[in-house]
C-alpha cells in the first residue's frame, strides 16, 4: 500500500498539469483581449507566467523535483517517462505525442503571450 508521500506525490503532478492548462487558458485569453480588460487576473497571469518561465531555466523543474522526492519515499528509483505536459495531452486525447511536439506546443504558448503583452502593454490595443 502505497503511503501519504505518494499521495502528496500525485497531488503536485496533479498541480503540475493545474498549472499548464492554466497558462495556456491564460495565453489564449491574452491574446484574444479578455485578459487585458480584467485587471485582477491579468495581475495574478503575468507574473505566475514569468515564474513558470524563469524556472525553465533551472537544471529541473521545481515541481517535478518535488513530486520526485515525494513519490520515492515509496518507490527509491521513481522517474516518470513522460513529460507532465505530454501526460495531460494522453490522458485528455489518448495520443502520444512525441517530446518534440510538446516543446513546440509550450514555446508557441510563450509565444502567444509575449505577442499579447507586447500589443496590450505597447498602446497599441
């Protein structure tokens, strides 16, 4: 029987996927405009984005790290073969993408909020 760590260890995956769709949510909400007419989440967005964005430049992620230390107090040599994002892909689509794929996908999701904060931020809009 698995023991709390392991649980604890599902609950900041399930957080991990939390915060994906989150940003993605987020990018195609700035993008489309909504996001600039709505002051509170635009303040919670944009730094939650430049987190997640700076910790990518860590060696490993912070909250993989973590779900890692938790899950091997049951299991000493746990390491997932996905990433969290191609995870969410499978267990929404049922497709297995390659990693390729999901990087592509994570730095178009980037991409669209950059275009976003630079045409809401510029005066332009």
């Amino acid at each position: 029987m698995r023991s709390a760590y392991w649980a604890a260890g599902g609950a900041v995956y399930g957080l991990h996927m939390g915060l994906l769709v989150l940003m993605a949510a987020g990018a195609l909400a700035a993008a489309a405009g909504w996001l600039a007419r709505r002051r509170r989440l635009s303040l919670s967005y944009w730094p939650l984005l430049a987190g997640t964005s700076l910790s990518q430049l860590l060696p490993s992620c912070p909250l993989t790290q973590l779900e890692y230390w938790l899950r091997r107090h049951d299991v000493p040599d746990y390491q997932r073969t996905l990433s969290v994002a191609n995870g969410f892909v499978h267990l929404v689509t049922r497709a297995w993408l390659p990693e390729w794929a999901i990087t592509a996908i994570l730095i178009a999701i980037l991409a669209l909020s950059a275009y976003a904060w630079f045409r809401y931020h510029s005066g332009a809009a």
